[in-house]
C-alpha cells in the first residue's frame, strides 16, 4: 500500500518549536503579552495596515468586527456575502441576529459577483463581505467603489488569503476590516487562531475593547467593564508560533503557489478543467489548489472523491452553497455557487510535498478524467 498523500498539514520547524518553547518558559507575568505584541506588531507591518488584534479564530475576528461596525437584529439589518463560503463566515452575522444575503459567484474566480452585489443592495444592506477563496481574489475595484458609493463598508474575509495581492495591496488591507485564519490548514498556522485588521482607529478602538471583555483600554478602574464585550483572545503560546511562521511567510506562501503552479503544468493537457486563477496585476495566494471540471465532461465531486480514496489521497471538497444548508432558505438561482461543488475538488497542498506526490495525484485526476471523457465522447458517438 502506497503512502497516504494529505491535503494538508503545517510547515512546521525548528524555530517555531523553539518559540513556542521561550513563550512556554518565560511568558508569564509582566511579559505574558510579549509575543502577543510582537505577532501584531509584524503582521500589520506585513500587511501594511493600521492596526492588528490577534484573536482565537478568523471566526471571532468577524464577529467582533461586524459588532464593531452595529451589525444586529434592531433594524433588520442585512449583510450581503457570497453563496460560497465557509459556514464561519456566515455564523456571526447569524449570531448577532442579521439576516444574511446570500448571492452569486463569478464562475472564473469562484468569488463573489461585484453585480449580483449591486443587485441584492437595500435600504437594509449593514456590510458585504468579500470572500477570498482559496487564495483567489475578490474583484476589489468594483466592490470598493460599490462601497465608496453607497456608504456600505466593505469587510475582507482573507481567511484563506495570506500572500494574496490585488494590484499592490495585500488581502485583507483594503476594506473597512480584513480578517485572518491561522488553523492548522492554512499557509501560516498558529494551530488555531486569527487576526482582525484595519486601518481606522475608531473602529480598532471599538473591537479592541469589545476583545478584552469589554474593557476599553483608557478605563482607570481595575476589572471594570464598560460594555458586554467577547473573549475572542489569542494565546501568548500560539503567537509565539505565529511569530516563527511570519518570520518564514515568504518562504511560505512561495511554495504554496509553487504546487499551484506545478499542478496546472501536469493537468493542463486535460480538457475541461479549471484552476485557481491569476490576473494581471494581481498574486494568487495558492492556498487550495483546485480544479473545476466543465459540466460537459460529466466528471462529478463523488468520482473524484471515490478515485482518491482508492489511490489513498486526501480530497477536500469544494465548498456547499451556504443557501443549500438546512438552516437557511434554499437559492438554486445562484447557479455558479450550486453548479461548480458537484464538479470541482481540492487537492493536496501542504508544503512538503514532493515532486513524485504531486505527480502521483496529477495522474490519479488524470487517469480518472481521460477514462471518464473517453467513455463520453465513445457513448456520444455511438448514440449518433
């Protein structure tokens, strides 16, 4: 039996144990917060944004921010994000009592439509969030004017954005606030843990409180609140990582975008597929490899699924549309959002991946797909 090929596990070294060790020896007490700080510190600098809170997950990241912004049910307020998505992005709006909008992909980028954004807006309309999925990127141009016109501030899921830029301007630093996954899936690990960005000082201020239980920062009383606020905090021990894996982020993300990169050279005699793409001006992150068959090639999620568990290969499934979860109303009319999951699949990708498992998985699609395109186009010719 062949070894069994992940999708996915952290790079993981010498110098993050090391830190992590440090953060475990000696981060109590009056330097409980150093690598807290430090994390912050770096990662804004990376990002080139204003301010940074390290949190306990992109989730809690979210759901501070969108607090932040008055996001509730008292208006029947609405926030319009993409069909798309993980049920995280979805589960604060959920949570702080809006009513979640849920609308079209782009069929190239898998992201969310700047139009069918236009189309959804109301009165009603508190935020839209920009998913950037698997490292593709949202068509930030058209939402930021969308926003600048209509007053709606612009949110950026960067969950799955490190290494992600759009015309010079990293993920996560254009919008009112970005926010950040470090699980253990994603190109920087803290194991769990996220981050909320941005660059308006009012709006750090808010979320900066509401993460300290309330307590804002200027408040003279010792354990006094001053609204009910979150425990959404990251622990010293985890941004010690975070600090090792920050100080390796190009390293990083250059390889995730080398698999990427080697995928598509290995699968592009394949016709009718797909992958994440990279526009001029832009970097694709690469965090998910990914390959979308066209409807024609008959190719679905299942064969793909079936094919890798007999090779012994780790296949992620493309995200369900958020309206086809039975908490939510069905909307099948966002047909990019319900067409590309039954046909797309998420390959392996973690960092150490040799050439001989990147090309043992290439030629696992391969083999299925050639057999699978073969049958068709014998059958269509037979039926003639």
């Amino acid at each position: 039996m062949t070894n069994r090929i992940f999708y996915t596990k952290p790079s993981i070294t010498q110098l993050e144990t090391d830190y992590a060790a440090d953060a475990a020896a000696t981060g109590w007490g009056a330097r409980c917060y150093d690598y807290l700080n430090r994390f912050e510190r770096d990662f804004r600098t990376y990002l080139g944004s204003g301010f940074a809170i390290a949190t306990s997950s992109c989730t809690g990241a979210m759901h501070m921010g969108l607090a932040a912004l008055g996001v509730g049910a008292g208006a029947g307020d609405e926030v319009i994000l993409a069909d798309t998505n993980w049920v995280a992005t979805v589960s604060p709006i959920v949570h702080l009592g809006a009513r979640p909008v849920f609308v079209d992909v782009r069929a190239d980028t898998w992201c969310i439509d700047p139009q069918e954004v236009e189309r959804h807006i109301t009165p009603k309309t508190k935020a839209i969030i920009a998913t950037h999925l698997y490292g593709n990127l949202c068509d930030m141009d058209a939402l930021l004017e969308i926003g600048k016109r209509t007053g709606i501030p612009v949110i950026e899921d960067a969950a799955e954005a490190v290494g992600s830029v759009w015309h010079g301007r990293r993920a996560g630093s254009m919008g009112a606030f970005g926010t950040f996954s470090f699980h253990g899936t994603k190109t920087l690990t803290t194991g769990e843990g996220g981050m909320f960005v941005t660059n308006d000082a009012a709006l750090y201020e808010k979320v900066l409180t509401l993460s300290n239980h309330g307590r804002a920062r200027g408040q003279t009383k010792q354990f006094w609140p001053d609204a009910i606020g979150f425990k959404y905090k990251m622990s010293n021990i985890q941004a010690a990582i975070g600090c090792a894996q920050l100080e390796r982020i190009d390293e990083l993300v250059n390889r995730k975008r080398e698999i990427l990169a080697s995928y598509m050279i290995r699968l592009s005699a394949l016709p009718g597929i797909t992958m994440n793409p990279e526009y001029t001006g832009t970097v694709n992150g690469a965090w998910m490899p990914t390959a979308v068959f066209h409807p024609s090639t008959g190719i679905t999620r299942e064969m793909m699924q079936q094919t890798f568990e007999t090779a012994n290969i780790d296949a992620r499934v493309f995200f369900y549309p958020l309206s086809s979860l039975s908490m939510f109303e069905n909307r099948p009319l966002n047909v990019n959002a319900w067409s590309i999951p039954g046909r797309a699949i998420n390959l392996p990708s973690y960092h150490d991946m040799s050439e001989a498992d990147i090309d043992r998985v290439a030629a696992t699609l391969l083999d299925m797909a050639a057999g699978r395109i073969y049958h068709n186009s014998t059958a269509l010719r037979q039926s003639v």
